[in-house]
C-alpha cells in the first residue's frame, strides 16, 4: 500500500541504521508497493518507514543514505506525478545533473558505497526521490494540475 497521507509524508526521513534483514524487508514491501503502482521509483516514506532509502532507475537500484555532492545549476521543468499524490501533476524544475554517494547491495548482499553521476531524466527521478526523505512533495514544488 503507497502511503497517501500527508501527514506522514511530511516528515523527515532519518538515516538508515537497521539490520540486513530489516533492510531485505522494508525494500521487498517497497519493490512490490511499487510495481503494484507500475512507478518508476519509490521512498521508505511512501510504505510509512521514515527512513533515508529509495528505489530508483530502471533495472531499480537501491540507494541507502544517498548524499548529493554535485547538483548543477541549469535546470529544466518537467511534469511529475508522483504514486502518493493521486491525480495531480505538476510542472517542476529539476538540475540536468546530479551526483550522489550512496550505499547499496551488490547482489542483494554485499553493501557497497557508490558514486554515480546521473543525468536527465534519470536525474529527475532520483531528485523527485530526495524530495520524499526531506518530506517535500512535488506539490511543493509547483503548481498542481489535475488532469
Ligand atoms: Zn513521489
């Protein structure tokens, strides 16, 4: 179930600091809230765990504590929706490029810290992801249309 109260969503996610197992939990809860949905991404938030860990990208990867150390200034506005805002979307401005350490598995086991470069729209999606562990919602972020 996605998590649609904005209540809830309105927090702030604090750092993941479970178990492997918690983790192979919440993220198993996540993946399928999400394919359910047929979303492109998803945050811990968004199944009412307010903690720093979100699905992203297609195949998904798994960002655990993810820190943006780059964020470019030019911007571009795209629509957004988003699985817990049901009927709105809304027009936002996102950086075209974005680098982010963060920790994920490597075949669901190792933990590996990463340091990607992302950019268009799979900047977008890791952004509209950030927005959710600091209890922003695309809402706040533009004028809501609803289509
Ligand atoms: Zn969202």
């Amino acid at each position: 179930m996605i998590v649609e109260d904005k209540k809830v969503l309105r927090q702030m996610s604090k750092e993941w600091t479970g178990t492997h197992e918690e983790l192979a939990k919440l993220v198993e809860k996540m993946y399928d809230a999400m394919k359910e949905a047929k979303g492109i991404g998803i945050s811990a938030i968004q199944v009412g765990v307010p903690v720093r860990v979100f699905l992203a990208g297609d195949p998904e990867e798994l960002f655990i504590n993810p820190k943006i150390t780059y964020l470019s200034s030019y911007k571009k506005k795209n629509w957004e929706g988003c699985l817990s805002c049901p009927n709105v979307n809304v027009q936002v401005p996102r950086s075209h490029k974005i680098h982010l350490t963060y920790t994920t598995l490597r075949e669901g086991k190792e933990i590996v810290v990463k340091d990607r470069e992302f950019k268009y729209f799979d900047a977008f999606v890791v952004q509209h992801e950030l927005d959710h562990l600091n209890g922003r919602l695309i809402e706040d972020r533009g004028k809501a249309y609803t289509p």
